[in-house]
C-alpha cells in the first residue's frame, strides 16, 4: 500500500480529514476501507515521519496512530504533532499490554484510546466526536481572529458572506510570512483596502506603506518614480530622489493595477523580488530591501502573458499568494451592514443625522446588480446622508425585471431581509439573547437556529 493513500470517494466537508498511521499494512488497508463506508476522508501512511509531514497548525481534522510503530512510535507522533497544534485531537490504537500506557498518555494530552479488538462502530463513533471537537476549536480560532481584526484600529474588511469569511481566513494564514501577494478582484471591490488591512495587522505597521498606481504614472517616470535616482543620471535630474521602493523599505509596497506596468520595466521588476536589492537610476550600488510587495490587478494576469502582454515570469513570482476579493453581488447580503458603515462615516464628515433607510429601500438596495462593487454602495450611503431624505435607489438601464428576479428569488429576498432584521436587533441589544428574544417575538431556539444559519455570533455584537 502506498505511504499516502486518499481512501476516501469525496471530502465530505469542514474537519471531516484523518490521518491514519499504523506500519501494518493490512490493518492500514482495513482501517482505509472503513472510514471509506464511513464517508470519512483519510490519508493513510506506514510510518510516522512521513505522515507528520501533512500535519499543519490548521490541520482541519484528527489523528488515529498505533503505539508500537518503529523508528517513530504513536507516543513521539503525538508529541511532535502537539507541537504544531497542541488542539489537534490524536487518537492511539493500543494492544492490551498498552492500557497503562494509553491511560497516562491521555494525561498528556491524547484525546482518546481504542484497544485491540475494537468494533468499527465503536472506532467510527469516537472520531467523529473528535472531529466534532476539531471543527469547535477551528470554529473559536476564526472567530477570535474575526473579532479581534473588527475590533483593532485602522482599515477593516467587512462582511459575513463565506467569500468575505474566506478571505479574512486567507489574509491570517499569511499576515506575517515574507511572501509577496497578488490581490486580484474587479474596480471598487477594495484591492488598497486589503493592502491596507494586510500591512496594518502585520508586524511590518509601523513601518512604511508605499501605494503607486502603475496606470497614473508616465512610462518615462515610472522607472524613476519606482527605483529613484541620483543627481544628474538623467536631464531634469537636479537631486538625489529616494524611490518607492527604498522608502518602503522594512514595510509594504502596493502596486496597484500592474497590468498597467510597460514590459520593458517588469523584468527590472522581478529582479527586484528576485533580489530584494534595487539599483537606483545612475548608480552602480545596490540598496538592499527588506520589504514586502503586493500587487493588485482587476485583469487576467495569466490570460495577459499567453497573449504576450504581461511577463510570465512576473506573473508566477508575484502568484505565489492570491486573494481573490468577491465582487458585491457576490455578497450581497453583505450590503446593509457595509450601507450602514459607509453612511455613518459620511454623517460624521458631513456632520448629518443619520437616519437608518426604510425596508423598501433596503430592498432596493438588495436587488441592485452593483456593477461600481463597494465604490458604488459607499458613493450611494454618502448620498443618501447629503440629501437627508429616503430616495427610492434606482436601477441601472441594464438591470431588467428578469435579471432581478434571476439573482434573487423571492425566499432570498426573505432570507437577506431576515438576516438584516436579526443582525440590527442583536447589535441594538449588544448581543443579549434574551432582550434580543422579546424584541424578534421568537422563541430562544429558533433565534440560535436563524443566528446559526446565517453567520451570526452574540460575541460579535457585545459592547467593547
């Protein structure tokens, strides 16, 4: 049997993963064979080291290992796996002379022990709490994470969709590794917003972050404006100038549309991230960097260099990382709470009462394709506060009966304003359930069934 094998036919969801280790092959192949029937994805490997290799801090599932494995026996995988997350629930499979050592092992953090002989029920049951228990913990992690990024100072991505909810996750994943990132997502989706987030959660915020756009420079600036210059290394060149780069050293640089960057200029570029060193115009010294670069493109990159207009080179180092922002009508559930946020900003600029909208504006608000993404909702929120009055919102020509009724049914429609409704009486009653109950006129369960179904935690709407 190979070292690896997937016994699975589907991964059947969020922690439903096993790594099972066990150096007999043919109690390996029987325990393959049954989290198969289970539904259960597994990975399945003959010794420990190589399965300890697949063992990450986000890991989205258990561990089931023999003890009596040689070089590395179930005892040493536990350890070493608690070293990368000591939340990962490992599961020892133990002959009847283990017992003692099982129970002390436990002490120690093993979640639980099957003996030798055990019922394929009984082992299915105990890895499914212990799945259960690893989707909790998971679950908790993000949460706090999401809490904790709301909460802080500065630029935040807000939302409560699966694709916002992914992205925040992404953006963790990676926050502090040195790996440059490529954010794509379409005009007004927020690309300087993520740039922004991403530089200001990382270690590298009290540094510099440097934003240019590669369309709004002139070709013939760009290479200075980028690498800077030293006096008189080109006409017009009167003084020193420091470049994008060297001022964002120890920090971020955002390069927002680079598809816009000529050819001519984007091999300069890959050696600089190749690099991490930049030669300014005139010199012959290298100033060595210590920065990360973000990229941003509303385009196919990859499209682009098939057809000779983008490097493929630079597309692929600068595609080690990719967040894709979803488009607002993607999200469109998403659009009250972003509405609120823009038009509270706006009357505090403008210095105007906020006045929450009616539901058939909300609706309105709701069917709208959004072609401008959030540049066009916070451009609408600050109208709506300039004028002080419920203006009906108006459809774009475009946007036929048939086109609206195609995005949203009417149990969608039902569903967004029900979220809507949910979501603003848990944030008027700072997330107290039972204040929350009488004011919604439902029952305590059906409340956390409707709070579970849309993605809604009382922790997030506490009072700081």
């Amino acid at each position: 049997m190979p070292n690896n094998a997937n016994t699975s036919r589907t991964d059947s969801g969020f922690g439903q993963h096993v790594i099972v280790v066990d150096d007999d092959k043919a109690i390996l192949n029987s325990l393959s064979q049954t989290f198969e029937l289970a539904d259960i994805h597994s990975q399945c490997f003959s010794g420990a080291t190589l399965a300890l290799e697949h063992v990450e801090r986000d890991f989205p599932g258990v561990i089931v290992t023999d003890i009596n494995m040689s070089p590395m026996d179930g005892l040493e995988l536990m350890e070493q796996a608690h070293q990368i997350d000591p939340d990962i629930p490992v599961i020892l499979i133990t002959g009847h002379g283990d017992i003692s050592t099982a129970v002390n092992a436990m002490r120690e953090g093993a979640h639980d022990f099957i003996e030798k002989p055990f019922t394929n029920k009984h082992l299915i049951s105990v890895v499914q709490r212990a799945l259960e228990r690893r989707r909790l913990i998971q679950e908790n992690r993000e949460l706090r994470l999401e809490l904790e990024a709301q909460s802080a100072p500065g630029p935040r991505i807000l939302g409560n969709t699966p694709g916002i909810r992914r992205l925040r996750n992404q953006i963790h994943q990676v926050i502090d590794t040195p790996a440059d990132i490529l954010i794509h997502g379409e005009t007004g989706t927020g690309k300087e917003l993520v740039a922004r987030y991403l530089h200001e959660q990382s270690t590298r915020r009290n540094h510099p972050f440097v934003a240019i756009n590669c369309g709004a420079v002139p070709e013939n600036l760009i290479e200075s404006e980028l690498f800077g210059h030293a006096a008189g290394a080109f006409t017009g060149a009167e003084k020193k100038r420091v470049g994008k780069f060297e001022h964002a050293n120890k920090g971020t640089l955002f390069l927002d549309e680079i598809e816009s960057m000529p050819l001519s200029l984007q091999v300069k570029i890959l050696r600089v991230l190749e690099e991490r060193a930049v030669e300014p115009l005139g010199t012959n010294s290298l100033v060595p960097l210590d920065i990360r670069i973000v990229a941003a493109t509303k385009t196919d990159l990859l499209a682009l260099a098939d057809k000779g207009e983008f490097r493929q080179d630079l597309y692929y180092r600068l595609n080690l990382v990719t967040l894709p922002i979803p488009p607002l009508r993607e999200r469109i559930s998403d659009v009250p709470l972003l509405f609120e946020h823009f038009a509270l900003i706006a009357a505090a600029r403008y210095q105007r009462t906020y006045q929450p909208p009616e539901p058939h504006f909300v609706d309105s608000l709701l069917q709208h394709h959004w072609p401008g993404n959030v540049r066009e909702l916070r451009n609408t929120a600050e109208r709506h506060v300039i004028t002080g009055c419920m203006q009906n919102f108006e459809f774009r020509p475009d946007d036929t009966e048939r086109e609206i009724q195609s995005r949203n049914s009417l149990q969608e429609r039902v569903e967004q304003f029900e979220r809507m409704v949910i979501e603003q009486t848990l944030k008027e009653r700072h997330g107290k359930i039972k204040d929350s109950l009488v004011d919604l006129g439902v029952a305590r369960k059906t409340l956390y069934e409707k709070m579970k179904k849309y993605g809604l935690e009382k922790e997030q709407f506490k009072s700081p």
